[in-house]
C-alpha cells in the first residue's frame, strides 16, 4: 500500500516538466519526430521547418503548390498533431 508522500515516477516527471516549463520543448520535440507519420513522407521532404511557439504550429515549406493543399486541410492536420501529443497543444497553423 503507498504511502501519502510517494508519488509514481510518471507523475514525478510530469511535475519535474511543469515546474521547469520544459513540456512545451518536449511537445515540439515529439512533433518533429513524427510529423512524417501525421502528414506523410512527401509533406515530411518538403518541410524546412517546423516549430511551436505558444499555441500555434509554424510550417516553412519548400512548394507553394503542397503549402496550398495543407490550407485547405489545416483543421484535420491540427486534430492529428493533437491526437499525436495526446492533448491540446495546436490551436492554429501559420504558413512561412
């Protein structure tokens, strides 16, 4: 049976990331990983950077033709970031 004052090691991280503000960093982090596998491996290619800053998810791409089809399904790519990160991290995609 726990005692009061143990806590699990997940929980511990969790608290350890929140305390630093370091949660952001590793979402972003997790994001370039598998950003191939939520937009595809042709996206992936044509993507030059990629990054979060508050809660909007910044894209720089190499096509204007696949930055246009990305406009037209921005609220499904935003739902699959989210589902990715298991949580509401992007609320809004910005095109560079």
């Amino acid at each position: 049976m726990p005692r009061s004052n143990e806590t699990s090691l997940k929980d511990a991280i969790n608290q350890l990331l929140e305390a630093y503000k370091l949660k952001p960093k590793l979402n972003e982090a997790k994001l370039t990983e598998r950003w191939g596998s939520i937009v595809g491996e042709m996206i992936q290619k044509h993507t030059l950077q990629l990054f979060v800053k508050g809660s909007k998810l910044y894209i720089k791409l190499d096509s204007s033709v696949i930055r246009q089809e990305m406009l037209y399904s921005r609220t499904t790519i935003i739902e699959k970031v989210n589902a990715e990160l298991g949580g509401r991290v992007v609320d809004e995609i910005v095109f560079l």
